[in-house]
C-alpha cells in the first residue's frame, strides 16, 4: 500500500468521499469495491465475462468498466473477491482469468448464487476478469442484482501460493489430509511438500484459503488442522466443489495443514484450476467462534448471535451482546463469517448488514453450511454484523457448533 503524503498521485476527483486519508497505519486505502452488473447472457459451455458496473470505490482507478477488467497500478499480491446470482440451478461457476487466460477457479455448484476469494500475484498492467461458466442445456440471462452482485480487489501480504495436488482418495466419513504437490510461490520457504503442511516462520494472523475438486456430487469439507488437531471447518457443500477463506492466528513454528471429510467415498485428481491454497499473512482484529442457539423465522432476516471470542485485539471493537463489530479506525475491513444449520430443504443465505441496513450477501446455498468473506469499507463508528436467512415454510433452530460457526474480521 501507498505511504500517507502520496495522496497528490491519486487521479483527480478520488481525494474526496474518504477515498484517500491517513489511517493510524500511516497507509492509504488501495482497492476497487464493484456493485452490481449490466444484464448479460452465459451460454452452456462457454466462459463468459462479468459486467460488473457500479463503482462503490476505485481509489487508483484500476478498474475499467467498458472492458470489465481490473488493471494492476502495481506490482504485487492482491486478492480478488467476487459474487454473482444466476437464479437457475445448474453447474456453474466462477472463475479468474488473468491477461485474458484463465487463471484459477474461485467458486463452483449448482446453487443459484455463488461466490469465492482468491490471492493473484500481479505485476503493473496484468489485467484480471471475472467469468461464469454454466453447462446447461439453454444460455441464461444474469440480470442485475445489487446484493448478490460484487467484486472486490485489495492488496495483500501473500506468501504461499499452491497450484495443485496430487491424486488420493477419500474413505467414506474419515478425514484426509490434502496433499498439495505444486508451489507457485512460497517467499519464505514456509511449505512443506512431503507433509503438505505451512509452518509459520514468525508468529502472526494468517489468512488460509483453499479450494478442492471431485466428480462426486455430495456432502463434504475442508478443515485447517493446526498442531495435527482440528482447528475450523472453512468448507462445506453438497456439491462437486468445496472453497473457503479463514484467518488463523499462529505463534511461530505452529502449523496448518488443509484436511477434508466426505460422507461417501470419492477419488480426488489433480486439478490445477481447482485444487489450490494460498496463505497470506495480515492484522485480525477479532475472532469469534461459536453462537448461541437461535430460531430464525421463515423468509425472514436473524442477526447471528456469536458469542465466545477467540480474541478481540481492541475490546471495544466487538460487543458480545450485540454482536456486532465496530470500526474503531477509517479502514477497509475483511469480514469471514461460517455457519452451520440443518436447513437443507430451501435456500438460505449469509448477509452484511452496516449500520443496521442490509449492504450485501456473502454466501448462500442449500447445502447445510454457509461460508463467504467480503470487504468493507467502514469509519470511526460503523458497524458490521451478519445475519442469516432462510427460506423455509417454517422456523428453523439453529444450534451451536464450535467447528462450523465462527466469524473474523481483520483489516487490510
């Protein structure tokens, strides 16, 4: 990020509305926050590209909206976050492409919204879009939808990027460890490929992501196993794909290893635009893990009642009672927030909601676990929470989970 007193290099008219101050850091804001999309259509078997549209902030000017492409000021590690409703329940995902070549897959089912999260490492002038990829049998028409509708890009201080794993199976309710063979980087030699295992080399707030591939349509997970016991569950789905984000907090030598479950038995192979993790490394702020019990009416909004904390850093950012965050600096903020129900007959949803108004979804499916990540930009006294949504005829408990409900936020 920009140091403070480079403000006069932002192009004119983005000095204003918050777009460029000195934080307690000393840095600048540098991200783009996209919201909504033109109309489109996605034919069956073709990538298509997102028109994403509105500009919430672009504080560079990086993004451009008559290409759709994000251009890279700078050199370095940023990640891309994005969102999309399709409304028809197909195989379909989401997907990076980079210079015009696909990069990486972020996000994958047959819900019918999908979102997912991303590290790329960028030098100036690369160009990134976000496609959708859909193989029914009919194109299908995206329209615009503000709250499922986003993309976000920001820097990041990445330092493991993993491109894919080797073939291994996957005995019906056992868990296995994923054996990544393939660095794309790992800056400070971090990474084990005989374990397939990070160890931290000093001791921080680590933000773990990864993303899994198989043929076989039903439930399963990815867990972050820390020391060789289970720590989190960061992805859960009915589905051909699994893909989750947490940060973790690590003193150093402690180490992180990606395992994951199934309910059946099922065969992984490589996949290089599939099977992948990254880590990078970066300021929590808090993390809460656990809920109270709570019964959300039908088709109605609940506020997620999160209650035990991992840690707060400043204690009068997160108040157990309401809880809820509040921004105690101007910042772009990276919320995660996981939850575990036994909705599996109706769609259900994660939502953002700032300053008491609904801002936008972050995860959504029918599967029976919800996990999504999403950028915000708050002030002095702003205040995030999630809440949750459910479709059903009727209300649903839902019940505390140590492994599956949990929420972070760190600012970037």
């Amino acid at each position: 990020m920009a140091n403070a007193g480079q403000c006069s290099n932002f192009p004119p008219g983005t000095q204003s509305s918050g777009f460029c101050y000195a934080a307690t850091t000393g840095d600048l804001t540098s991200g783009v926050s996209l919201d909504s999309v033109s109309s489109f259509t996605v034919p069956p078997n073709t990538f298509t590209k997102v028109r994403y549209t509105t500009k919430l902030y672009d504080d560079w000017q990086d993004f451009n909206t008559t290409t759709n492409e994000f251009v890279a000021a700078q050199t370095g590690d940023y990640e891309v976050c994005a969102s999309l409703f399709l409304g028809a329940s197909v195989n379909w995902e989401l997907d990076i492409f980079r210079n015009g070549i696909r990069q990486t897959a972020i996000a994958g089912g047959d819900a019918p919204f999908l979102d997912g999260c991303r590290d790329l490492r960028l030098t100036v002038g690369d160009t990134v879009t976000i496609r959708a990829y859909q193989s029914g049998p009919t194109t299908l028409t995206v329209s615009p939808n503000s709250i499922w509708d986003w993309m976000t890009v920001f820097p990041k201080n990445a330092t493991l990027s993993l491109g894919d794993s080797s073939q291994f199976s996957i005995a019906a309710s056992t868990f296995t460890k994923v054996p990544y063979t393939q660095e794309r980087y790992d800056d400070r030699a971090e990474f084990d490929l005989t374990r397939s295992r990070f160890t931290a080399s000093r001791a921080g707030d680590y933000e773990v992501c990864a993303s899994l591939y198989s043929p076989t349509a039903s439930q399963w997970e990815l867990d972050l196993y820390k020391n060789g016991a289970r720590e989190n569950a960061i992805a859960g789905a009915r589905s051909t794909v699994i893909q989750g984000c947490r940060v973790i907090r690590l003193a150093a030598r402690d180490y992180i290893e990606v395992w994951t479950h199934s309910n059946v038995a099922r065969t992984v192979q490589p996949n290089v635009f599939w099977n992948w993790m990254t880590v990078s490394r970066q300021a929590s702020r808090v993390s809460m893990d656990n809920i109270n019990a709570f019964t959300v009416s039908p088709s109605a909004f609940k506020k997620v009642p999160y209650t035990a904390a991992l840690y707060i850093e400043n204690s009068g950012e997160f108040s157990i009672p309401n809880s809820r965050f509040v921004s105690s600096l101007f910042g772009d903020y990276e919320v995660c927030a996981s939850l575990y129900s036994a909705i599996t007959s109706a769609r259900w949803e994660l939502d953002l909601f700032k300053n008491g108004t609904r801002e936008n979804a972050i995860a959504g499916s029918t599967s029976v676990v919800n996990q999504g990540c999403r950028v915000i930009r708050l002030a002095p006294g702003d205040y995030v929470e999630v809440w949750v949504y459910q479709g059903t005829s009727g209300s649903v408990t839902i019940s505390p989970n140590s492994i599956w409900d949990w929420m972070t936020v760190t600012r970037l």
